[in-house]
C-alpha cells in the first residue's frame, strides 16, 4: 500500500537520523538552551535577514497556533481566518479552547482576500455596539493554503497594510512553508515572509523532520513572556536539543549554499507538479489551482476503488453520485518512481474501466 494521504507519512530525512544518533549522548542543557537550538536560530536569522528575530522550537502545528494565538490575544479578541483555515476546521476547536473565537471570511481557493477582510473591519467598526462583539485581534493565514495556493507578495502586504490600518497582528502558519517557497509560482522569499509578518512558523513536520516548528518573531514585535505561555500550554520540551539539531540539520548550507530544507520541498513541488500536467493531459478534472505538493483532482468512484487496493488519498469533498474530490499528496520522501508507478495504475485502471 502506497499512501498519498498526506505529506507526515513518514519518519525523517536520513541526515536528520544520523546526526540525532550521533549526537545522542551528548550532554546538554535542557528546554532549548543547548547549542543545537542556537545554532539553528543563527540560520533561521540569517535567512530571515534579522539577527534580532526572536526564534523557539515546538513540538506541533495546532500546539503553535495555539500558543502563539493565545499569546497575541487579549481575552476578548478573536482572530480572522479563512473559513477553510486549518484552525477553523482541523484543530478540534483549539483556539476556542483557549477562548478566543475564529472569525470565518469566505476562501477564495483557500485565501483570504484583502477585499473581504477590508469590508468586515469597516463593518465591525462602523458599528455602535462593536463593544458588544468579539473584537478581531489578529489574522490568520497559512502558506501553502489547505488547498495548496499561495498568496502573492501583494497579496500578503495588502493584508499586511489592513492589519497595520487596524492595529491587527498578521500571524503566518507555516506548516508547508518550504513546499510554498519552492513553487515555480512563488514570488516570495522567506526574508520577506519575516518582514511582512509579525509572527510566523517554519514547519518541520511535514517537511522532512520527525517533528517540530519553528516559531519566529519579527523583531518588533514583543515576545516577552512567550516562554512563560509555551510551558503552560505544555509546549516546552525537556530535551530541547531534539528540535534544535532537526533545524539545525535542516538549514546548515552545503558547499553550494543550499540546504536540505529547501531541497526537500522543491523536490516534492516537482514531482507534485509533473503528477498534475499529466493528469491534465489525461483528461483529469483538478479541483482548484495549486502550484505546490498538495494536488486535487476529481475521480470517479469507480475508478478510486479500484485504487483503493493499492493506494491512499485524502477524501476532499463529493462532487456528484459518480465522482469524488481527492487530494493527492506528495512528500519530501516521494520517489521518482513512486509517481510514476501511480500514473501508471490510474491509466491501466482507466483502461480496464472503459473496456468494460
């Protein structure tokens, strides 16, 4: 069975294996006070290009959100998201967990639009009992989007320029981070991720690490007694270097100045890309627009039965009595052949299917 569920399938890079074998004895302070974790905040900076950007390691993905949402958020502020956001429909209501509510705005493929958010906040502030509702704090987004969009540098500084209008923080998941920045469609880098962001996170789970995110801070942006919220919401890991030596690993350059992380997502955005021209040129329906490792594609249900012996996706959404939405997705680890193994079955599926 080959799973194309998801993008966390697997363990971790091998190099990643190795220096945590390696390494293993190693005494050192605990909670991320080891020089493993130092030096992967050194290469984080240096690509954020901000010595003074303020850098901690957690666990996972709804961990940070939640984290870092609570940590933003005065008790009666809620936080504006895209209805399809990942924390307003895949975290179990962590956020609210923590009282503060998810304000929902219509997804354009998965977006957030600057439109949409301006007229809500003129809305929301144009009303005299706006004291009587749940004042939006901060805005949510997330690159790659769950539906594998990217927002462009435009894009992001017109929601940036609302939010700075408003006195709004503009907090970035980054759970597919490296797989948006590695897009042929991508016309931003992470520095300037970090500029126009007041918070963000570097995901290492779905990128090739076994676990871990790397929560960064603008410099203008105060995180004192961050800290004190990650060890309350139970994020602060006794062996901190765990984490440290995975982004460590990550984001130490090679002789010719690139590192693994990047590597990784490129390789995955390439195979992920090459699947969907060739499903297109096979008369496959996508679902939506994505330039990243995430790719949706309209099937018919007999056809992904047959599949089913031999493959998993992920379930999007049913389009009709006949035919499903799946999401098909590729890692850091999908092989060359592994592609071209599944193009192979759905064809001789197809085929099988049609001469009945």
């Amino acid at each position: 069975m080959k799973m194309f569920s998801n993008d966390y399938l697997e363990g971790a890079h091998e190099r990643i294996i190795e220096r945590l074998a390696a390494t293993n004895l190693e005494q050192t302070p605990g909670y991320g006070e080891d020089v493993h974790c130092e030096r992967a905040r050194e290469l984080i900076r240096e690509l954020c290009g901000d010595s003074e950007a303020y850098v901690k390691f957690l666990v996972g993905g709804t961990q940070t959100n939640m984290t870092v949402l609570s940590y933003l958020l005065r008790p009666h502020e809620g936080v504006i998201s895209a209805d399809t956001g990942h924390i307003a429909v895949h975290e179990s209501g962590a956020i609210e967990a923590q009282g503060h509510k998810v304000i929902t705005l219509p997804n354009h493929n998965g977006k957030l639009s600057a439109a949409d958010l301006k007229e809500y906040l003129r809305t929301y502030w144009a009303d005299e009992t706006a004291e009587h509702m749940v004042k939006p704090g901060a805005v949510y987004v997330s690159f790659s989007t769950e539906s594998g969009s990217l927002y462009t540098k435009d894009e992001l500084k017109a929601i940036r320029k609302i939010c700075r209008k408003y006195d709004m923080y503009l907090y970035l998941d980054g759970a597919r981070l490296g797989y948006g920045l590695k897009s042929p469609e991508c016309d931003l880098s992470l520095k300037d991720i970090y500029e126009l962001t007041d918070v963000f996170y570097i995901g290492g789970t779905k990128q090739g690490a076994l676990f871990g995110e790397a929560v960064v801070f603008n410099s203008s942006v105060s995180h004192k007694d961050f800290g004190y919220y990650i060890k309350q919401k139970g994020g602060l890991l006794a062996k901190g270097r765990l984490l440290g030596i995975q982004f460590e690993t990550l984001f130490e350059k090679d002789e010719l100045g690139d590192c693994l992380y990047f590597d990784l997502s490129a390789h995955a955005d390439m195979l992920a890309l090459r699947l969907r021209r060739e499903l297109l040129e096979d008369g496959f329906s996508a679902y939506g627009e994505s330039p990243t490792n995430q790719q949706f594609f309209v099937f018919p249900n007999k056809l992904l039965k047959k599949l089913s012996k031999k493959y998993t996706f992920s379930t999007w959404a049913p389009v009709d009595k006949d035919r499903t939405a799946v999401r098909i997705c590729i890692s850091w680890a999908t092989k060359d052949e592994d592609v071209e193994k599944l193009l192979k079955d759905i064809r001789k599926a197809v085929e099988k299917l049609s001469s009945r």
